[in-house]
C-alpha cells in the first residue's frame, strides 16, 4: 500500500472505530433498551464521522507535518484527491457497518416510517464535505469539528426563523425560496409547509459549496510558520483587543505579588478562552432574550428563540468545563512550556494547586454562577409575561426566586445546585485528568469526551441490565429527591476526587508506565460502577409498590 | 549537465505579514552547483524568503524562480528538483524511523536506499525506532538523510545544524554535504540558511546577508575575504587616529590599533605603515567576522 495511504488510514483508524462500536451495539443490546442503545448509535457515529473528517487534515496540523506534506514534489490537488479518497472510503466503509448490524439487529428502527434516511446519509455526506474545509481554515481538528457543528445550526437556525415569518405572511419577499424549494423537493419530501425540503437544499447546497472551498483552501494554503497551526498558537483574543479588555485586569493583579499569587494569575490568563466563550455566550443569550421581549411586544412572537436560548445553555454547561479542565493543563504542553514550568521555584504542588484551584474556580464560576445568574434574571424580567412561550425561564424564576418554590423544600433546592456544582467539578476534573495524559487541548478534549462517553455508557449498560427504569417509582415526593440528590452528590464528589488524585499522580511524575495506565482505567471503571451503584440504590430505596 | 540556468532567482521580492514587512525588494541569484549561504540575523526574513521558494507562501510582490520556473504554477516540477529541511522538524509521532523514510520515499522518483544505509550507520539511528523516541538532533538527522537520499538537484536547509552535536554537526556538514556535492560537481546546489556561519566556512562559494528583509550583502566568499581584512599595527607610543576612507572599523586600545578594512586593504596598510608602527600584520576576516561587521 502507498505509505501516504496507510499514513492517512492510520490517522483515521481511532475515529473508524468508534463507527465500528456503533455497528456492534446493535448486536450486543439486549431486547429491552433498543432506545438506549439507538442514541449511542446516532451519538457515536456523529462524532466518529466528525473526527474523520477533522482529523485527515487536522493531524498534519496537530502534528506541524503539514509543511513536510506540502514540501514534497506532488502536486497539492494530488494530495486533497488522495487524502479525500481515504476519508471517503472509511465513512462509506464506517456507515456501512452500522447500517447492516442496524438492519439486521434493529430492523425495527429503520423500518419506521419516520426513521430519518436523509438525515442519517446527511452525517458522512456532511462530515467529507464540510469539516475538512473548516479544519483548514482553522488549522485545527477541533475548531474545524466545532465550527462544523455550529456553522449549519446557525444557517438553519436562520431558515427557519424565515420560514416562520413566511408562515406568518405568505406573500413575504422570503417565500419564493420555499416554494421553490418545496418544488424541488415534494416529490420525494412529503412537506406541505416546505421547511424541511429548504433544509436539504441548504445543507446541499452548503455541503457542496464546502468541498469546493476546502479544495480550494487548500490548494492555496500559506503555512507561515511550524507554530502557526492550532496545536502552537493560543486559543483567545487578538493582541490589540486583549491590550484593552486586560489592561484593568493587569493593574488590579499588580498588587498581588506573591508566588501562588502570580502562578494563579498565569493560570487565569491560560483560562482567556474560556472567559471569552462565556462572554460570547452571555451576549448572545441577552440578546435573543431582548429579541425575544420586542417581539413579543409588538405581538410577532418568534417560536424558535427560546428554541435558541435553550440549545444554547445545552451546549454551553457541558463545554465550558471541559475546555477550562483541558486548557489548565493541556495547553502549556502544546506550547512546549510544561516541562520548563517544572524547573521554576515553586514546587510542583504548589504549581498543580494554583492550577486546580484556577480551573475549579473558573469553571465554577462561567459554567455555573454565570448561567444561573442569567436564567434567574431572565425569569424574572420575562418569564412571568412569557410563561408559556419561555417555560424554563417560568420555572427558573419560581424555583429561585422567594416567591414560591415548586421544587420545595429548601433543602431539595441546595441539593440541586450542589449537585449541579459538583457535575460541573467532575467534568472539570475528567478534563483536567485527560489534560495530564495528552500533550494538547484538543486531545485533552476529545479524550474527556471518550470517558464520558464511556463512563456514560457503562452506567446506562449496567442499570439497563439490571432493567432499573423498569421499576415502578414514586413521583415527586420531596425526601426521595432530597435523597436522591445527595446520593448523586456524593458519587459525583467521591469521583472528583478520585479523579485529582490521578490527576496529580500523572502531573508529577509526567511518565506513565503501562501498569499505572492499567490501574488507573480499572479505577476509572471501578468509578462508573460506583454511579451506576448509586443510581441503582436510590431507585430501589424509593421504589413504588409493584 | 551544466546549465546557465540559475538553480534560484528571487526579483525584489515582497512578502508581508499584515502592515509589517518580513522581506522588503529582496533580490538574488544563485548558480547551479554551487553553495549558497543565506545570512541575517533573527526575524530577517531568511525563514520567509525560502517558504516563498517553496510555495508555501505566496510573494506580496516580485518574483521568485527555481530552475527557471515559477514555484506556484510549477509545483511539481520544482519540488522533484529540490528537497527541503526545515529549521522546525516534525515527523508523525508514530512512525519509525523506517517508516517515515518510506513515506517521504513515497514521494519521489528516485530514492538512494545505499546513501540511505550509509547515512543511517553515520548516524547511529536505528531504523525500528519511533519518531516520538528521538530527540530533537536525531529528528534533524533524519529529516537531513530525507533530504539528501532523494538526490535533488537543490537542497534548501533553513537552520539545518541546529540541534546537532559538535560531531555529528561536523560530519553532517563536511561529509553529507561535501559528498553531496561531490556526487555531481556542478550540478547540484546547496542553498543554506544559518547562524553558524563559521561550520560553513568551507562549503560557501557566495552568500548573502539580510537585515530586516533587505540585501545587506552579496558576495563571492573568497572575495569578501579579500575585501574584508584586519589590520593590527602596534606603535612606540599612543596609536594615531587614523580617520580614513575605506577602513569601516577602528578600535584603538592604548599604543595597539585594529582597522577593519572593507575594500582596498592595500592602500590602508600603506597608509598605517607610513606611520612607522612598531609591528604591523594583516588577515582576512572570517565569514562570520563579516557578517557581524555588516550588521553593525
């Protein structure tokens, strides 16, 4: 075989084989958790499609061996053909996979009359197309992957909020554009209001556009220097703009001087990516909130903002600590920084304190006060005009507002929110942890994404086997809750914990023999175990009569 | 096959990165067969001129050619001719040694696999080992046997002895480049950007010097020894002034003086030799001793 064939193939072997998982779960699901089983299929084939199509040029960034590739006397068109080859091959070799097991394992899926074909063939389609453009442009695997998630929500985001006005006035300048897609898709898209058939087009259209210009990107691409990919340059602001926001930051911090005082002050500068995301989040909830009340006002109530705001917070409250968790310790190594930290003053302790300590509080603060302090003035400003259109921000603002407690008592209330404390710990702590074992961000979150996905499925495995949700339980009584929070609360801090000591273990010591790796995943299995004990004992001390 | 074709030619070339200037009307020519120095200090804009040769930056303005033809619409045709080393080296982590040698043979017509063995043995690297395992002058070394077993007719090396020992720096210098060379006298040219000029000393047949992305410099090595000499004179008592033209340098330290001389040595050594100095020599200014004295 070519040898740049086997290296491109090599590349995308770990991301095949999560599509190579989702083919088997089909076969080792049991009968009883075919829904269970059918959102790790869809979920593990998204990401492995994504991390193919992020990955068959990323790496070359990842690695700076992309000033090698384009140094070599074959023509760059000869490499996209190549490269895009191989890419194809395993999507189409990934999909096959799971749509066999699927058709013969879960026949019952695909033959409902509403399994989504379009949408299923739209993923590797999608994944070849787009994210190779939008690694290039990025110059990195992970903000290609993010940017390729995002970029298609916002465009059918928009879609549909013109849809929705065409609806509200058909005679609209926008609706020529469904009828016309509507015309080119009802033969074989049964849509009488013509969003879903505009939809393909968009993503047709958009996916087509992308393999165009991610051909063209890189037949023109510049590489500057070894370190201007992702894995060498820092994930913030642009100097100017940083000058100014920082500039305040930087005379307040002059007078803390100490050692710990100007390691933390290191650690928080590391965290800029994570203050940005969440002042990039906080505007855009504020603004769809404004834009939510005017239109409202005036009686043109727009349907798919709160839609917005809500997928917004879904995103934000699970990525926000894995970045900070990533960041904190994975970051310096990419800049090759690490190990020169290590031969500073301050011993390592006192440098892995500073750096927890950062990162807690960061993610503590952007990924929980933050979000809280929005949705709680939210429902204060809007959710009472709005209930029905808004409903969270309805409940958000009687449920922490001294009006009325619909999760009453206060101590259910506390358990909550320390519960949700502790969730985002642990995810800052799986991300700290991966942080210690890869030498980059991206890395760091993609395997916090693995063990969670893992750890996840471990829990989800277990309690299905054991047909936990089949028990009959009891419904909103107060204690059960109470109870049930702080049984989670415990596990989720039991495993933080456990997670910093691992964590601290690989910081100092920085090598890792395969014994130590071994013991360490046993525990980290041993932890899953633990949540799905838990999650177990809470159903069967508060089980209903049979 | 001796051709009049310059192996590199660079036209007032202009590259910028935003409002700044990294090269600034750059211009030079390099015969084929020879070997080139390509001096400056950090930030001069060496790294950015040879990126431009490559194609992996577009010149903001003028032109560059490699064996007579353009580098962005003749890709293929100038990299087969050419190898690279780039100052930064970076290999997959996973592959062998062995097999990063296959994927970069991968690439080529032809592949020497006796210079390859040789090289391999000189350099004490074994062939099973993973890139990850080696450190960064071992990388260098591999990236250097990739360069020098695909035959090309020009090397470019942009800070290639970085990171090498002092032996291995020697041997890389003197043996692979020197056998390289002698493989084909006058047909294959060695272009080469470093800070240490003086390991170089030997090889380089013309150089140039940039400063902040401009010629500063060109000239044949042997001429620019002959141009650029030091004059030391001792005198019976405080040393004159000596206030002329061309000496470029006069450092006076009580009844001893140094004149550093760019051009008509002769004439400066008859004119400090009238003034009876005690004891007079003069010598030929080392490349490296030029290139500070051109950039002060």
């Amino acid at each position: 075989m070519n040898p740049r064939t086997a290296k491109d193939i090599r590349v995308l072997r770990p991301a095949l084989s999560l599509l190579l998982v989702a083919a088997l779960l089909p076969m080792v699901s049991g009968p009883h958790w075919h829904e269970a089983s059918e959102i790790w299929i869809v979920g593990l084939f998204f990401t492995g499609c994504l991390i193919m199509g992020a990955e068959i040029f990323g790496n070359e960034f990842q690695h700076n061996t992309v000033l090698l590739l384009l140094s070599q006397p074959i023509s760059r068109a000869r490499i996209w053909r190549e490269k895009m080859r191989t890419l194809a091959v395993a999507l189409a070799l990934g999909t096959a996979c799971v749509l066999a097991t699927v058709l013969c394992f879960d026949r019952r899926v695909v033959l409902a009359e509403d399994f989504p074909w379009l949408g299923f063939a739209l993923i590797p389609i999608g994944a070849f197309c787009s994210v190779p453009y939008w690694t290039l442009v990025f110059q990195s695997s992970l903000m290609g992957g993010l940017v390729t998630v995002v970029t298609p929500t916002v465009i059918l985001g928009f879609n549909s909020a013109l849809h929705e006005r065409w609806l509200q006035n058909p005679d609209s300048l926008v609706g020529g554009w469904f009828k016309l897609t509507h015309q080119l898709h009802q033969l074989w898209v049964q849509d009488p209001a013509g969003e879903e058939s505009s939809v393909l087009t968009i993503l047709v259209v958009y996916c087509a556009v992308c393999c165009w210009l991610g051909y063209r990107k890189f037949t023109l691409l510049e590489v500057a220097n070894a370190h201007s990919s992702a894995a060498g340059r820092e994930l913030g602001l642009p100097v100017r703009l940083e000058n100014v926001v920082l500039r305040p930051m930087r005379l307040l911090g002059s007078k803390f001087t100490g050692v710990f005082a100007v390691l933390m002050k290191k650690e928080l500068r590391l965290q800029q990516v994570a203050f940005v995301g969440a002042t990039i989040f906080c505007m855009l909830v504020t603004t769809l909130a404004l834009l939510f009340a005017t239109s409202s006002a005036n009686g043109s109530g727009q349907g798919w903002i709160p839609v917005f705001i809500m997928g917004s917070f879904a995103i934000y409250l699970p990525v926000l600590p894995l970045v900070v968790g990533s960041v904190a310790v994975a970051e310096e190594k990419a800049w090759g920084v690490a190990d020169w930290q290590f031969t500073l003053p301050p011993s390592t302790g006192t440098q892995w304190r500073a750096k927890v300590l950062t990162a807690m509080g960061t993610s503590l603060i952007l990924g929980v006060l933050v979000p809280l302090a929005l949705a709680a003035t939210g429902g204060m400003l809007f959710g009472k005009s709005n209930p029905e259109a808004l409903p969270f921000l309805h409940e958000m603002r009687d449920g922490l507002t001294p009006h009325g407690f619909p999760l009453a008592p206060v101590s259910t209330v506390v358990a909550l929110i320390c519960c949700l404390l502790a969730g985002q710990a642990l995810l800052t702590s799986i991300a700290i942890y991966a942080g210690t074992l890869v030498t980059n961000t991206s890395r760091a979150l993609m395997l916090s994404l693995g063990i969670i996905l893992v750890s996840a499925g471990i829990i989800a495995g277990i309690c299905t086997r054991v047909e936990v949700w089949m028990l009959p339980r009891q419904t909103a009584e107060s204690d059960a809750r109470t109870v049930s929070l702080a049984v989670g609360g415990g596990v989720l801090l039991l495993s933080t914990c456990m997670l910093h000591i691992l964590a601290f273990w690989n910081y100092r010591t920085r090598e890792r023999s395969r014994k130590v790796l071994a013991i360490q995943l046993l525990l980290l299995v041993l932890a899953a175990v633990q949540g799905a004990a838990a999650i177990l004992f809470v159903a069967w001390a508060f089980r209903g009569p049979a | 096959m001796k051709t009049d074709t310059p192996a590199i030619e660079i036209d007032h070339l202009v590259r910028k990165y935003g409002r700044s200037d990294a090269v600034n009307g750059l211009s030079l020519r390099v015969a084929a067969g020879r070997c080139y120095g390509f001096f400056g200090r950090n930030g001069a804009g060496k790294t950015t001129t040879i990126k431009c040769l490559l194609n992996l930056l577009r010149p903001t303005a003028g032109a560059v050619r490699i064996f007579g033809m353009e580098p962005h619409r003749d890709e293929v045709a100038v990299k087969s001719r050419l190898a690279y080393v780039p100052d930064q080296v970076a290999f997959h982590p996973w592959m062998t040694v062995r097999n990063t040698l296959d994927y970069l043979a991968s690439f080529r017509a032809r592949w020497n696999q006796q210079t390859e063995r040789e090289l391999l043995g000189q350099f004490r690297l074994d062939d099973a080992k993973k890139v990850s395992a080696l450190s960064k002058g071992q990388k260098t070394q591999l990236a250097l046997v990739g360069a020098v077993c695909a035959e090309p007719e020009l090397l470019i090396l942009d800070e290639p002895t970085s990171g090498l020992d002092p032996i291995v720096r020697r041997e890389f210098i003197q043996t692979v480049i020197g056998a390289y060379q002698d493989a084909a006298p006058g047909e294959r040219t060695v272009f080469v950007s470093t800070h240490l000029i003086t390991e170089f000393e030997g090889l380089i047949d013309e150089f140039t010097i940039i400063d902040n992305g401009k010629e500063t410099l060109t000239l044949e090595a042997d001429e620019a020894r002959s141009r650029f000499q030091k004059i030391r004179a001792r005198f019976h008592a405080e040393a004159p002034t000596m206030d002329f033209v061309p000496a470029q340098k006069v450092k006076r330290d009580g009844r001893e003086v140094e004149i550093t001389v760019n051009g008509d040595a002769a004439r400066v050594l008859d004119r400090v030799k009238a003034m009876a100095p005690e004891s007079i020599s003069m010598e030929g200014l080392t490349l490296e001793e030029i290139f500070i004295e051109s950039l002060q």
